[in-house]
C-alpha cells in the first residue's frame, strides 16, 4: 500500500520514534506509513505508537509465521518466538487431524494450523472475551469458543484431538512488573500471569489433556528454559510422555506432550 500524503516526512516520524524510545525507529516508520489509509490516521498511528502503546495494536496486526494477524486493543500480541511452537504443532498434522488452539488469544497458533492443512478440523477457545473476539476474525470457518481451557471445548471433541497446542502464560507473577510496558501496561495481565512459578496454567492444561487426545495426539506448550524440569513433571502426571525442543535463535523451548 502506498503511503498516504502527510505534512509529516519519514525523517521526522523516525525522530519521534527513537526519542519515544522505538529502537527499530526506520522500520516501525515504514510500517506505520505503509499501514495508515489517511493523513489523520498516520497522525494517530504515530501519536499512540510515541505515547508507548505496542506497535502491533497501533497497526492492528502481527506478522507471524508468514501471515497477517489482526490484533485488537488489549489483545495479547504474538511473540515471535512463538513462531517455533506454531512450527513444532504444524509438523505434527497429518489429513483431516483434529486441532484445538487453548488459550488462543488472537488465534495466530490456530491460523498457523489452518495455513499448514486446509483439511483439518480446527477448533480454538480463550477465557478472555476480547480474544474471542478478535480470534473469530483470524480464523473464518473455525468455531472460537468463549470459557475455561477445556470448559469451553464441546464434549464430541474428548479422546480425538491429534494436536492440542497451548500458548498458556508462563511469567511468575512477580516477574511481571520487570516485563517491558508495552505488556505489562496494554496487555491484559490473565494472558501473562502464570501463578508464583509460572506454571500454574500449564499444570492445569497437563491434568486433563490425556482425556481429550486421540491416541498418539499431542499437547504442545512454550516455557522458560528454568521450567523444563518442574512442567515434565506435570506432563508425567498427566500420563503423558515429554520431549524437549528448543530453538536458540529465537530463545524458544518447547514440550511435546504424547498419549
């Protein structure tokens, strides 16, 4: 999209983008320019980029994995070593698989599924209304559920799942006031805040998987590498066997949980 015509030059909005602090001024520039449809919405893009809001929410969309995500206000926004986990469940698809997005947020994991293989089954859910809302939006065609982890889930799905993938919150709580603003501030803290050792969501997710994969499905969750040993505990005492894989580039570890 070509930029729309503005009093402002890209000089001065990469001047007002460092001095608000964006260390990646040129690029965060371009995107803001290339995204904005008119001269008033340029100005409002930068205005609440320079006043701290996330570049994501200000541009309304997340690249991730090779797609465009829409992001709404308060959603939580894609990390992009989260990449790695939605790389990891996708190769684990197979034809008409049945996958299940928890705790979607804006739907990106579930949208990485859809892209990989147009013939599976998807379905996604989030407690937050907001995510619902925006994932619906992201995944056209797929049920987006509203509730609890797999409170939200209807029944038939029990015993078929083949890949249940979870980006659950894994930030101990008293962690997340040293998280950058951008989060900690326009972020809703349910999608952060992972209890005292950050692992209260994944032990939660862990308990019930066994009931709702297939035999041979997998649950999928991204931690810290100081996790690893607490949460394959709680995979073993969901039944589930546990395999590591991480990604140094991105600083990215994932556990692999099979019925």
């Amino acid at each position: 999209m070509a930029s729309p015509p503005s009093s402002v030059s890209p000089s001065t909005l990469i001047t007002r983008l460092r001095s608000a602090g964006c260390v990646f001024a040129e690029e965060e520039a371009h995107l803001i320019t290339s995204t904005a449809r008119t001269p008033n919405e340029l100005a409002s893009m930068a205005d609440r980029r320079c006043a701290g809001r996330p570049l994501e929410h200000v541009l309304g969309w997340a690249a991730f994995c090779g797609l465009r995500v829409q992001v709404d206000e308060g959603v939580f926004v894609p990390r992009p070593r989260t990449e790695f986990l939605a790389r990891e469940a996708a190769s684990l698809l197979t034809p008409g698989a049945v996958a299940v997005d928890l705790c979607c947020g804006s739907g990106a994991l579930g949208a990485v599924l859809a892209h990989t293989r147009d013939d599976i089954t998807l379905h996604a859910a989030d407690i937050d209304a907001a995510s619902v809302t925006c994932a619906r939006r992201n995944l056209p065609g797929h049920p987006v559920h509203h509730g609890d982890l797999y409170r939200a889930l209807p029944q038939r799905l029990r015993g078929r799942v083949q890949v249940l993938v979870a980006n659950v919150p894994y930030v101990p709580t008293d962690r997340i006031a040293l998280m950058p603003a951008e989060a900690r501030v326009h972020e809703n803290h349910r999608s952060l805040d992972g209890g005292a050792d950050g692992l209260d969501l994944v032990r939660r997710v862990t308990a019930q998987a066994r009931r709702w994969l297939a035999p041979g499905g997998h649950l999928l969750v991204e931690v810290q590498e100081q996790q690893i040993h607490t949460a394959r505990q709680a995979f073993a005492r969901g039944g589930l066997s546990c395999a590591v894989a991480s990604c140094p580039e991105r600083e990215a570890t994932v556990l692999t949980g099979t019925r």
